[in-house]
DNA sequence: GTGGTCTAGACCACA
DNA sequence: GTGGTCTAGACCACG
C-alpha cells in the first residue's frame, strides 16, 4: 500500500507523510481507521523504527493522524482547514519551480494540464463526499 | 533581478539555478548575454562565491550557460531538449506533492487552476518566439 | 461525573487522579463517601480495569482515597498535609511553563488572572467549610 | 545559561525548549542572535547532539528560531501570535491541574498569587518594550 | 503489545 | 564548520 523510493533524494519519513496523505485523499485510508504502528510499518518498507516515528509525529501536529499510547495511531476524521497565508506562499512557490522546469525540458502548458487532470483523479475518492 | 531568502530551506545554489532559469524564460535573460562573473554575483546577492560557483556549475551541467575561459558565463541559445522520462517522472511526483499539500490546506483545484494560470503568464515573454 | 478523554496525551490514569482529586475540592464527593469499584468504573469511563487500579492506587498513595479489604474504596477525611518542599517546586515549575506558553500565544497577565480566579471559583465548594 | 535536569520527569528536549522560551522572555536571548551550535550545546549540557536537535526542530516549527543550513540557529524576531483556541484550552486545563495540586497541598489562592506574581517579575524584561 | 524518549555513531548537503 | 537524515539498539510508561 505504501512503498518508498530509499533512493529519492526527498526523506523517507517525508515520503511516508506524503503517501499517507494521498491514501487519505483517495479515500484508501479512511477516518477512525488504525494505522500499521510504527514498528509494523518499519518492518514492512523496510526501514527504521525511528524514521517512521518521526513520520508520524509529523502527521499528528498536523492533524492528520492522532495517536493513544498503548493503542496505536489511527486516521483523524474531518481535516478543517483554514488557508495558511504562508502555506498558500510555500505552495506557490513550489509550483512555479515545477513549471520552470517541466518548461525547461520541453513540457508544455497542455501537457501539463494533461498531467494535473490526471493526478486530480488519482486523489479525489469515487464516492465524492460533500465537505 | 535575482533576490535570494537565505532563510528559505531550499538551498541558496538551488535558489540561484530556479531563478536564472525564470529569467530565461522570461525573456528577460537573452541568449549569448553574458552573466555576471562569480564574485560579482556573489557580492550581489549577497552570498558566498563557492555557492554561486555551485549554482553556475549547476547550470552549465544542465546547458543552460555556457562558460568560456577568461571571458565568463554566456546564456545558452535555444533550449531544445527532449523530454527526458526521469526528469517527467520527477515532476510528476512534485507535481503531486503540490497538489496534495494544496487540497489539505483546503485550496481546491479551481484555485490550484487560477495559480497556475499566474505563474504561466509570469515566465511567459511578452514577444512569443518561435522555438 | 468523571469525563476522560482517551486522545489527550495525559495518561488516563493521570486524568481519573485529577477528576477526582477535583471533585473532592469542589465538594462533589464527601470524606468517607464510598468510591465506585475498580470495574464499575472501569464501565462507565470507559477503559480498562488496570488503568482504573492504578488510578486508585496512586490515589491511594497520596492518601486522597483509603481502601477497606472486602468493602470498597473511600474518600479520605481532612486534607492537612504539610507543604512539600519538592511539591512546591514541582508546582512552581508547572506553572512557569504554563505562563510562558501563554505569554507565547499572546495571552497576557491580566487574560491569565481572569483564568486562574474562574479556575478558583470551580474548585471551590458552595458551601465553604473551615479546614 | 540553559541547565536541564535529567532526572525530570519531562523530556530533556521539552526542557531544552522551555528554557529557551523562558530566556528569550526574559530578553537574555535577542532576535537574530546566533544560538549555540546543535553540537555545541549538546558538549554543553551536556546531552546528545539527536537531543538537542529535536528540541530546535520543534523550536523552529514554532517559529522560536530559525535555522540556515552551513551557519547556525537563530532566534526569531517579532512573535505576533493569534490566539490560539485550542492551545488556550490546553493551557487552562494544565493550568487548573497545577491549582488543584496546589490546593491539595495546602497552598491557598494567596500562595499561589505570589507564586505568579513572581515568575512574572522573572519571565519579563526590565526594558519592557512595546509589542 | 503500543508510542515516546534517548544514546551513539554514521553519512550527507550546504555555506 | 553547520544542520538534516538515518540506523541500531536501548529503556520507559501506558493500557
């Protein structure tokens, strides 16, 4: 369900926290929901205990999950969000180094959109629910 | 022209390659245009040489400038590059980073869109050339 | 009469300790009044009996509470314990944390006060009885 | 300057950022003044270097400092915090646990004032400087 | 069993 | 030199 590239230059527990809240997106992973623990989740990508613990402290300041010692980490239901002005910056900024680049070798705006539309239906769950 | 955020957590280096790119696109930047040297740049910013040498190395692995010896770094002329199926892949993965950071801070894929327009009209050059 | 919530990152123990030790001030539970069993509670919070057990003893321990073999647990009469050195500085420490998380969201003195003397009107009995 | 205790029940990290805090509350520490290297304040401590970098990372995710990758940590200028509604209702139950200790002890409302009253005095700088 | 903390030691990218 | 990441292995409190 989760698989992680040891050889991307992006961290492991980043690419951890991005796939879970993908699958959360997708609607894979869904509210309530227990969560692998950390030793479980370690074992199976493999990697270390302390990478993926790091993973989920990530995930649970930002509300993604929320964990009960002794019980384990579950999905945390109804992420209401106010737009972060500074997030809104940082995402901003990011996108446009995207576009450089895909401009740079050669990809154009269609392409792109192409691209965009295609990643938009990965992460948007069949059964749409209202927010 | 070029303002670095030494604060930023991307690296300077990278800072410096992403906006000399923009400014190509721009149009801003003209090819055979000769940059500015390493210290000078580097006295700009302000910043450290070693980082903008980095940056210039960076740059000219990717043919974007060229450098002749004795006489300084040169924009190179006409980007034609084939689209590399590594480099898709990794904006494709950014790309979707994006997105799903986007969506969890409750930024909807219309305003994904509006921002998108933005930035293309941004690194667009006001004399459309032919390629 | 005692609400736990299992998410908050304070042991459940810790807050069974707590609620009690509140209400006793509060003059919701009276000296010899007879607490609910270990599994009766346990039932109605609800969580696992061991956790109840260790509630009451560390309650227990800190003389709140005193048990009779075969009958059940009871409130303890009259609070007159001295002022603990280590106590106090415990305290002290508590609360300067406290005060300077405020201070750090932006909550002032005056904010603080008007806290701390709600605070003070929940916990104190209606009917005020002379220790 | 910073002194932790490793006997405390509270993490050394958690201590580490309390400390910090509370020092540039006092105005010992000032905006854009260089902390202590990760290393070098794990020699001073002394704790381990994974520790103390803990604590920073957390520091920085607050916004207390921050940090530029090659040169250092520093301490962030202008904190101008909302309020938080949730933190503010962390901080008041934290807070009416400290009191119910307190009471429980034997430490009245008066006690207690004088408490505050004085790590107010501590916690707030001598030129007191308009926000 | 669970998550939380800490240590020791390693490697990397960056300035 | 700096901070950032990762591994291996340990101990603890909690339920």
């Amino acid at each position: 369900m989760i698989t992680i590239d040891p050889r991307s230059s992006t961290p492991i527990y980043q690419q951890i926290v991005d796939k879970i809240k993908e699958n959360i997106l997708r609607g894979i992973l869904l509210p309530d929901q227990k969560m692998p623990s950390v030793r479980e989740l370690a074992r199976l990508l493999p990697t270390n205990p302390n990478t993926v613990q790091k993973a989920y402290r990530e995930l649970e300041r930002q509300k993604v999950i929320y964990s009960i010692r002794g019980k384990g980490s579950f999905i945390a239901a109804g992420f209401k969000h106010r737009i972060d002005q500074e997030k809104l910056q940082e995402i901003t900024e990011n996108l446009k180094h995207c576009l450089v680049e895909a401009h740079y070798v050669g990809i154009d705006q269609n392409k792109i959109q192409e691209i965009i539309n295609q990643i938009y239906q990965e992460i948007t769950p069949i059964k749409k629910r209202s927010k």
